[in-house]
C-alpha cells in the first residue's frame, strides 16, 4: 500500500502545492490505486472505518515524504506543504 500512497500523495501536492490533511485524504481516497490497494471498492465516507483506513496510509506517506524533505506537515494547522521544488 505504502507505494501507491505515496505515489498519490506526491502527485497530488507537486499539482496542488499545499492541503488540509482531511482535504488531502478525501482526493487521494478517490484515485483507483490507492482504493484498489486498500481494496475499497469505491472512496469512502469521511468518518467511516475506511476512511480512517486511508487517513493512516496517507498521513505514513506525508511522513516518509517528510523525512526525505519533500514536503512539510505542520500539525498545528492540519496542512502538509510541498516542499521539493518543481515536479518531475
């Protein structure tokens, strides 16, 4: 799971630069490779069992993201910033 996780996340910021976390689990829920390695059958509901399940895959991504420096979480205002530069 943690590839296509980060493969969404990644590309989702370098498009969109800076997002809420909840703004940001909600868009990367609705592409097919995370939903597909998460088996979802289709993006879940905030709230719900599955969108916790895509909450924590997303937010180990922005954290491994972070640890290489590509982007930045700043928890007191629930936002992960891009930080890598221009996007490949």
């Amino acid at each position: 799971m943690s590839s296509a996780a980060i493969d969404a996340v990644l590309n989702y910021l370098c498009r969109h630069k800076s997002v809420g976390v909840f703004r940001l689990v909600d868009d990367v829920a609705k592409t097919k490779e995370v939903r597909q390695a998460l088996r979802l059958e289709h993006a879940p509901a905030p709230g719900t069992q599955e969108w916790w399940r895509v909450y924590h895959a997303v937010m180990d991504a922005v954290r491994k993201l972070e640890a290489h420096k590509l982007v930045k979480y700043l928890s007191d205002a629930g936002v992960v910033n891009w930080t890598a530069g221009g996007c490949a």
